[in-house]
C-alpha cells in the first residue's frame, strides 16, 4: 500500500473522482468519440485505454481535458462532462 506524503503539494483525489461509471454510459462515449475522431491519434488512445479499463470519473476528466486543450475538440469534452454530472 502506498502512503500519500502530508507534505506533498499534489492535490488530494476525491472520492467521488474514484466514482466507477456504468458501462453503457463509457461505451456510448467512446464510442461517439470514435466515431467523432475517427483516426485516433496515439496520445488519445493511450487516454481512452485507462478511462474504459477503470471506468472512473478521474480518467473521464483526464480525457476531456486532453480533447479539449490538446486536440481542440471542445465540444467532445463537454459531451463527456455532462455525462459525469448525471
């Protein structure tokens, strides 16, 4: 088990950042942003692996943040934002 140093600077998760979406909701996202970007760059796929693999809202947010302040697609990641606040 890793101990989280108390000095550190980095930001503590939330618990409800480790909050596990249903499938059908990750299935239906991936699958809009496949069909959105359909050559998926590498960068995107090694996002979407751990968000599909964990299911968690912390990789959600990580691959929303990436669609849109590196691949300029923000409304794909406001698609993926209103899902988390269902």
């Amino acid at each position: 088990m890793f101990l989280r140093d108390p000095n550190s600077s980095l930001p503590h998760p939330h618990f409800d950042d480790l909050r596990q979406l249903p499938e059908h909701t990750i299935a239906e996202l991936v699958a809009f942003i496949l069909s959105e970007v359909p050559h998926v760059p590498h960068t995107l796929g090694l996002e979407l692996r751990p968000f599909v693999e964990s299911r968690t809202v912390i990789d959600a947010r990580r691959v929303s943040g990436s669609l849109r302040h590196v691949y300029g697609r923000p409304g794909l990641a406001q698609d993926i934002d209103d899902a988390l606040s269902d």
